[in-house]
C-alpha cells in the first residue's frame, strides 16, 4: 500500500524541464504504480474475507469483484 501511495503521488508530481524528461519520469512511476495496483487487487478480496461476518461475506466478496470490473471502465 505504501508504494500504492508513493508512487500514486510521484506520478503526478513527475518533475523535469523537457517535456521528455517528465514524460519518463512518468513512466517509470506509473511502472512501479502498477506493481502495487495488482497487489491491492488481491489483497482487497482477502482483507474482506477476514473482516466481514459470516452472513453477509458472500455478498462482500462479490461486491469486491463486481467493482473490480466497474473501475476498469
């Protein structure tokens, strides 16, 4: 989650004076972006698994993946 956060921040903060300079910047933190975008998608599943009640973990989890494919519009 931490490098969720650092890198979400980085990316818009991409510093350089030439346009090429910022443009790889970019890159390289939206590279690093994803790598923790696909750990928290895993996670997210598991973490509410754990913290949800027996009733209604089912509907939690579905909800989970449902908005999972809803964020990807």
């Amino acid at each position: 989650m931490t490098l969720l956060c650092i890198c979400f921040i980085a990316s818009g903060l991409s510093f350089g004076r030439e346009p090429e300079t910022v443009l790889t910047t970019l890159c390289f933190f939206r590279f690093w972006l994803s790598f923790g975008i696909g750990g928290d998608y895993s996670l997210s599943a598991t973490i509410m698994s754990e913290y949800a009640n027996r009733k209604t973990r089912g509907a939690f989890i579905a909800a989970v993946f449902a908005m999972q494919g809803f964020g990807m519009l």
